[in-house]
C-alpha cells in the first residue's frame, strides 16, 4: 500500500508500482472503439502508461496534452493515458483538445490493471480510480521508470518519464 494525498489529505492505494526491472503486468483495457486491448497490442515498442484518475481534470488533461507532445517526435514509442473514464469521454476530450498522438484507454470494464499496477485507490472521495503514475517500458515489456506521483493534484515529473524512452 502506497500513502498519497488528495489536497493535502491522507489516502491509500491498494499496492506499490511494478519495481524496475520487472516484467509489466499484462492488461485488458478498453480502446476508443470499445475494443479490448493489451501490451501485445503494440509489440517492439516502448510504452509510456500515463496513468490518471480522470481526463476531465485540469492536471490529467494536461499530461495528457504534454505526453501527446512530446512522444511526437519519438519513433518506436506510443503513450498510453489509462483512466477511468468511458471510452466516449476520453475519445471526445482527445478529439476537440488535437490530441491524436496519445492512445486513451479505459478500466470501464475492470479495475484489474489498477490493481495489478498497485495504483487502485482504496479510500477517501476518488476511492475505486487509479491514482496518478507514470510507467515506462522497454520494447520487451520489462518496467524501466515508474513514479507515482505523491499529490493527486500535482503533475507527474515528465522529463524523467520521457528520458526513460530513451
């Protein structure tokens, strides 16, 4: 269990990021198109998983317009934003904001990959919602960075995220 805030106040998650080092945790989320999806999905590239606890937040959509930037002009990686929001939420917020560089993804239909990535916040008002994280891995799937960002409120360090890319 992680300790993090929300505005300053206490709140749990139900485990710790995936170590560097290891083998990510495979997933089932849902796309755009209410498709399932999992690492297989994009096999050789790097991945960046933006992991946030709703893109109708000032700070989510802005990592999320940040990421979509930045991995731009990187070949060989796509970045990944995972929340829960429904896959017509995240696909409109994308569409009117130009963000087409950047992959939503849904846990409309499991909380299994906030488990299994130990970000499932376990109490207080976002209780059931992935807490902010960012996870990079290599183009085998193997954890290369991880931050789980201490704040909900406060924005993931991306130069470290994207040197990870690298």
């Amino acid at each position: 269990m992680a300790n993090i805030t929300l505005q300053g106040n206490p709140i749990h998650t139900n485990g710790e990021l995936p170590s560097v080092g290891s083998a990510a945790p495979d997933f089932r989320l849902v796309d755009k198109d209410l498709n399932e999806v999992s690492l297989a999905d994009w096999p050789g590239k790097k991945k960046l998983l933006n992991i946030v606890p709703s893109l109708d937040t000032q700070v989510c959509a802005t990592s999320a317009r940040r990421f979509n930037s930045a991995i731009a002009g990187k070949a060989g990686a796509v970045a990944l934003v995972v929340s829960a929001d429904l896959p017509f939420a995240s696909g409109r917020f994308c569409s009117l904001e130009g963000i087409d560089n950047v992959v939503p993804l849904s846990m409309m239909r499991s909380r299994d990959f906030a488990r299994d990535y130990g970000v499932l916040i376990t109490d207080g008002p976002l209780a059931g919602i992935a807490a902010r994280a960012v996870v990079v891995l290599d183009a085998d799937d193997r954890v290369v960075y991880t931050q789980l960002v201490p704040e909900i409120t406060a924005e993931p360090d991306y130069d470290a995220a994207l040197a990870a890319l690298d």
